[in-house]
C-alpha cells in the first residue's frame, strides 16, 4: 500500500479539524499546524495517531511568516496533499480598521498559501502528481459588508487558485478551492444564536453546515479526476 503524506494547516479547530480526521480515516500521514492552541494540537494530533495508526506531526508556528513555514518543511520530506486552511476574520468598518489588522488578515489567509504553496510542489513535482486545496468562502467571491478585509485575502485566495492550476496542470498537480458558506465554527461565535437563526432561514438547505461536510468536499476533490482543476467549488448550501 502507497504511504500518502498529507498537510493540513490551522488544525486544531473548526474546518481543519474535520479535516485532519477525514484524511486519517483516508489512511494519511499527516502534518497539522497551528498558531495559538498548541496543547489542543498535539493532544489532538496523538488522539489521531492511536485511533487511526498514522503519523502525525503537530507545528506550532504562524503560516504566515516564511521562516515559520521554512522551518515546518524542514520536517517534510514527502507530501501528496495541502490544505491551505489556516484563516481568520475580521468584522468592522474598513474606515476604522488599523493598517495592523489589514497586514494580520492578508498574512494569515493569503500570505500563508504562498508560502506553503511554494514550498509543497517541489515535493509534488518530484512524484509528477499531488493535490492543493484551498479553504476559501463565499464572501471571496461575492464579497461581505463590514468584512472587507477577509473578502479580499479570500478573493485573492481563488485567483492565486485558479492561476496556479495553470501552473501546474501540466505536471499532474491539482488545485482547487472551497468557498464556504456558513460553517459552524469558532469564526462564527461572535453571532448571537438570533442572528444564526437568521442566517439559517437565509439558507435553502435550511441548517448550518457542519465542519465535517467541508472535510468530505476535500475528500471528494482527492477523488475527482485530475481534469478537475482550477475550481473554486461553492459549499454553502444554495445560500449564495
């Protein structure tokens, strides 16, 4: 049976997390990363390892720093997939939001699938095949009021997707997006249980998705055909 190698970023909650676990029943060895919960990932990471008989590395360090990144794949000599999770947002008027938070958002969400990106496919070019995975939403396609910031790093997130693939069709290397609708995770506790009540009833499906949909579109997608490239896959439940 063929090893498979697969890294998953921003594991230790939410999306990656369902992630992580989807990949360790798909039999993946696997890298997970973190920036401020290591304790949860490495418990996390061991809790996987025994269920599942893989390998799993926990990393904590900030994806979007390129030292930080250099120094995780130090410790990957082999990888067959990368899911560029890592994210977080941001709620607030454009006007009042300070040139930091701007820098934090853009280096988190989009900063950190450059520099994973640029470093996972020299390992995938050497196997001429491998599959990168972006984490996206909705609003980086349609874009979100009060939330300019995030639309953006997420709509350059499927641009850098869609350009990629280009990229590396040619060498048997996928890359695809998912754009999340409303996803039951911590970015979303900020809202009042009224105000996901209300974001429900917007939704045709008429629920909420679970973390563990998201994992199982990331699933499908290592699956799909190698002529499904370039695509930024709306999740969300018919919403937008």
């Amino acid at each position: 049976m063929t090893t498979k190698y697969a890294l998953v970023t921003g594991a230790s909650r939410g999306i990656g997390k369902a992630v992580a676990e989807a990949l360790a029943i798909e039999g993946y060895h696997l890298y997970l990363t973190c920036l401020h919960s290591g304790d949860t990932l490495i418990a996390y990471a061991h809790e996987l390892s025994e269920k599942y008989g893989i390998s799993c590395l926990p990393f904590v360090g900030d994806m979007g720093n390129a030292d930080d990144v250099g120094m995780l794949f130090q410790r990957i000599p082999d990888l067959d997939v990368l899911v560029n999770n890592a994210g977080i947002s941001y709620v607030g008027l454009l006007s009042e939001m300070s040139p930091e938070d701007w820098r934090n958002i853009m280096s988190t969400n989009l900063d950190s699938v450059f520099y994973a990106s640029r470093l996972a496919v020299p390992l995938m070019l050497r196997k001429h095949s491998g599959k990168i995975i972006n984490i996206s939403s909705v609003w980086g396609n349609v874009g979100a009021s009060m939330e300019v910031a995030y639309s953006a790093s997420k709509g350059g997130m499927n641009s850098l997707t869609k350009a990629l693939a280009k990229e590396l069709a040619p060498s048997n290397i996928q890359v695809n997006a998912i754009a999340c609708g409303v996803i039951d995770t911590d970015m979303n506790c900020h809202l009042s249980i009224e105000e996901k009540e209300s974001l429900r009833q917007e939704i045709p499906c008429d629920y909420i998705c679970a973390p563990s949909e998201a994992a199982q579109m990331v699933i499908s997608l290592l699956h799909a055909p190698a002529y499904l490239t370039g695509q930024v896959i709306t999740l969300d439940g018919g919403w937008t």
